[in-house]
C-alpha cells in the first residue's frame, strides 16, 4: 500500500485554504477534492514534509498518514495565495497573474481522493 503525507492544522482541518476548499481529515474517512482543482496535495515522504515545514510554517500542525486513491499527478504550478476566492480565480484563469503562481513545493503530489490513515 502506498502511503503519502498530508498536513493539517491541529484541529485536523487544511492548512492552507478555506471553504469550499477546506476539508475535516477523520480517521477512516474518505476525502475527495473539488472537481475544479489539482486535488488533494499530499507529500511523498516525511523528509519532504519536513523540509517544507521547516522554512514555511509558523504554526502548530499536525502530518497525518494518507491512501491515495487514484493516479497522482505533479501539478508545474500552483496559486501563491490561500484564500478561496484567490484560488478560485487561479483555477479559472487560463494565464494566471505571475504574482499569483509558484512552483509546488518538492514532493507535492496531488490524489483525487485521499483516505485518513490516523
């Protein structure tokens, strides 16, 4: 079985977007991303976690084990900013503003569906 990474705030919830983008990571669930966007981001291995959070975070979080459901895909941008109507707008836009992409941080792999592991 393939096991991936996904960080969440400590209540367990994503770190980085709200509503409608947002989800509840619960043990045993089945989460499945907006059909509009990359998916769900996961990491490949704790050592990319790790050297995501090590510079990027400032906050407590938590890094749960995931399934991947689906064939996982390496988006070669996504949107700088995390709040739902900025994502949307990157998502809807087919040149999005230059300020407004980045590249995925290293080991970022997108599912369609993920499954809670703990």
């Amino acid at each position: 079985m393939i096991i991936r990474y996904k960080i969440v705030c400590k209540d367990r919830t994503s770190l980085f977007t709200d509503p409608p983008y947002k989800f509840k990571y619960i043990k045993g669930k089945i989460i499945t991303a907006k059909d509009e966007t990359f998916g769900i981001f996961t990491f490949k291995t704790l050592i990319d976690v790790e050297k995501f959070s090590s510079f990027s975070l400032k906050t407590n979080i938590s890094v749960l084990k995931v399934r991947p459901i689906g064939r996982g895909k390496v988006p070669k941008l996504i949107s700088r900013y995390i709040t739902s109507r900025k994502i949307s707008n990157f998502y809807k836009d087919s040149y999005p503003s230059l300020f407004n992409i980045m590249s995925p941080p290293q080991g970022t792999i997108c599912y369609k569906s993920v499954e809670v592991l703990e």
